[in-house]
C-alpha cells in the first residue's frame, strides 16, 4: 500500500472540476475528504471513486462551518454556470462569501495551505484584452451575473486579507472557461448546450450573432494547472490566470460542433443574455513563468474528447 501524500480536502468534490480534482489527488497519493452539498453537482460524477478507501465524502453545505483536520484545501464549492448561480443569487453570493470564510476559518485552525478557484468573471466585460491580472475589472456590480461576479470578486479580497492579517498560505486562481468530460449536460455552458443539442439533433442555440467570444480550456489542463499552483513556493498567491488563450468566437465554436458531430439541425439565433461579455481571453504569462504551465490540448481535441463522452452517457 502506498504512503498517504497528505490529507486533501476538495470542496465541490463532486462537480465537473472537482471530480477530477479528486481523481488526480488520489492517483498522486492523497487521502481525499470530498465535501458537496449536490446543488449543481452529481454523485455520478464521483461514482467510481467510492472504492477507494483513501476517499471519502461528506455531504455538507460550505456556508456553514466545516470542522475537519486536513493539510491542502482546494476550495471550489459554489455554483459555476449562469444559469444554476443565477437560480437562488442570494445563496450564490452566500456560497462565495461565508463558504470563503469558513474554508479560510479551517485553514487558519489547521495551518491547511489553501487554493480558491476564482474566475475570470471577475474581469467582469473587460475593457483590457486580453486579461492580465493586475486589470482591476468591469464588473456591473447590480446586474443578474453580480451575485457571482462580486461574490467571487469579495472570496478574493477575504483571501488576501487572511494572508495578510493571519499569515495564512494561499493560492488564488482566476479559471477561464473549461470544459470536457463530466459537464452537465443541462449545465447551459456553451460547449455542452451545443454539443448535446447537436447529439440530439437539435438546432444549436447561439445567443446574439456569435461574434462574443471566450477561450476554451480543457480539463486536463486546468487540472495540471491547479496543482502547479497548490505546489508552488509560499510567496506565489496569485492572482493567477489558468485559461487557454486560444480565443474563438461562439460561431466558430458552433461550426466546429457542427464539423465534428455532422449535426444537419442548423443554428437558432436567440437574444444575447444581459451583460454578456463580448470578449475575453487569458493572457497566461504569469502562469508561465511562476509555474511552468501552459495548456497543450486545442480546442479540436479537447471538444472531439467531450463529443465523445456525451456519445456515451447520453441516453
Ligand atoms: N452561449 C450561447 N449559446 C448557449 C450558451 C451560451 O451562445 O447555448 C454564449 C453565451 O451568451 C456566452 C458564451 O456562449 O457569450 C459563453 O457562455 P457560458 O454560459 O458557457 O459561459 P460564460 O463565459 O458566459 O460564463
């Protein structure tokens, strides 16, 4: 039997990042505490890892406090797609802020080095382009994506704050799009609305003309990513961008779903969402150079990868 790396606690264990997460973690030798409360997550999702006696799960609610003993948080848990932060944005906003605190409370107690996925909503609709992290942003701060937005944009601020006040040792990354296999397929992220419309022959829905665009990252880089930055030198807290930079508009997107799943449906144009970004795109050098990672796998392979595992979940 091998030797316990260390005591990992992912919180959204069971989402379409954190199972990963937890998969990765476990192969790398990590006891792994998985926490989720199922609000926009699966036990499918975590299915095939309950066997494993170096994994465990609780169901808990981030917002209320966590007493466990463990040495790495990944702190993930809170709703991720428009439409399910949307659905309850008091609780989304909840999530974020108290769910930022109790994590950042356990760390505190336990010495815990702690990660926190923030994302590049927080750049809100950017009028830098591409994004560095040191652009303070352009977020509506009263609008329907606020709730998550400015709840992400506040975990950010409580996390600097208990660096600097408490000492504690942190790592903040700013997530891009990602995608792969494990989305929802209701989730209502573009690559999976596309990809199980045009497996079920239906029209794919592009919101406004398509011309917005966004950059693609597959799940196995971010995952790489978040471990390079779990493991780097204490002084390295980011902010850090964790994002592909290939950056292709909602209509390429389309026909390349389109290409590569020989769907005949066509497109319907429907109305762009309120404060849609028109664009947005990592500039990922200080990913570069402070942890060695850049993403490899193109936005062909990666969507061929997920075509795929939709062909062989969706009933
Ligand atoms: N979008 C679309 N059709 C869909 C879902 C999304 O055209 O069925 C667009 C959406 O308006 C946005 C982009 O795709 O411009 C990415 O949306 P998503 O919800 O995946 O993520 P966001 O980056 O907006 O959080």
């Amino acid at each position: 039997m091998s030797i316990a790396k260390g005591r990992a606690l992912v919180t959204g264990g069971a989402g379409f990042i954190g199972s990963h997460l937890c998969e990765r973690l476990l192969a790398d030798g990590y006891d792994v505490l998985c926490v989720d409360n199922y609000y926009s997550s699966t036990k499918d999702n975590i299915a095939h890892l309950l066997e494993d006696p170096r994994f465990e799960v609780i169901r808990h609610d981030v917002t209320f406090p966590l007493y466990v003993e463990v040495d790495e948080i990944y702190h993930l848990a809170c709703p991720a797609s428009p439409i399910h932060y949307q659905r309850d944005p008091v609780q989304t906003t909840k999530t974020a802020v108290h769910g930022s605190i109790n994590m950042l409370g356990l760390a505190k107690r336990t010495g815990a080095k702690i990660l926190t996925t923030s994302t590049s909503e927080v750049y809100g609709d950017p009028t830098v382009h591409p994004q560095t992290e040191d652009y303070w942003g352009n977020v509506n701060p009263i609008g329907p994506r606020a709730c998550y937005d400015e709840g992400k944009r506040a975990a950010e601020t409580l996390f600097f704050d208990y660096h600097r006040q408490h000492g504690l040792r942190i790592k903040v990354a700013r997530l891009f799009n990602t995608y792969g296999p494990r989305m929802h397929p209701h989730d209502g992220r573009v690559v999976s609305n596309f990809v199980v419309a045009a497996l079920e022959g239906r029209p794919l829905t592009v919101y406004g003309d398509g011309s917005q665009t966004r950059s693609f990252q597959y799940i196995d880089d971010l995952i790489e990513g978040l471990l390079a930055l779990m493991n780097s030198a204490d002084d390295v807290t980011g902010p850090i961008n964790l994002g592909n930079p290939g950056e292709f508009t909602i209509a390429e997107l389309a026909g390349l779903v389109i290409e590569q799943t020989g769907t005949s449906a066509g497109i319907d144009y429907l109305p762009l969402p309120q404060d849609d970004p028109v664009r947005r795109q990592p500039d990922i050098t200080r990913a570069k150079e402070l942890l060695g990672w850049e993403p490899t796998i193109p936005l062909s392979d990666g969507l061929s990868r997920t075509i795929q595992y939709f062909r062989d979940t969706l009933t």
